[in-house]
C-alpha cells in the first residue's frame, strides 16, 4: 500500500504491507472501510481514490496478494 497527500499525513507512514484475509481478493471498498478503522481520521473513507498496479480503479476492483494499491484524495484544481 502507498499513501500519499493528506493519507500519508494521517496514516504517519508513506507506505506499509497490508494482510489480505484469508479466502481471497478484498474489494477496493471493503479496503477502504478497514483502513477508516485502522485510522479512525480517513473514516468516511469514500472520497478517497484508489489506483491499482499503477491503474485508477473503482471502488469493486479486486485487490490481490501482490497488488500494488495507492491511496489517496481526489486532485482538485482551480
């Protein structure tokens, strides 16, 4: 997992391993959801983007043991 921005500020780190459960893949929303427990300030974690092996994804991408997955805010612009 890679954070960046606004995440990596909150998680304290830019990067860290991130267990798969047993069973399988975790969708890019189920992902979300436990990082908003495992850092209670991204709670609401759905205006957060994912990007997969380098790939903008959708919150039901699958993630995979050895998926690279980066976390962060949405870009805005003025």
């Amino acid at each position: 997992m890679l954070y960046f921005a606004r995440v990596a500020e909150i998680t304290g780190r830019r990067a860290e391993t991130y267990p798969l459960p047993e069973g399988g893949p975790l969708t890019g929303s189920d992902l979300l959801l436990q990082l908003g427990r495992r850092y209670p300030e991204l709670a609401g974690a759905s205006r957060l983007r994912l990007a997969v092996n380098q790939t903008h994804a959708k919150p039901g991408v699958l993630i995979r043991a050895g998926d690279e997955v980066a976390v962060f805010e949405p870009v805005t612009g003025g």
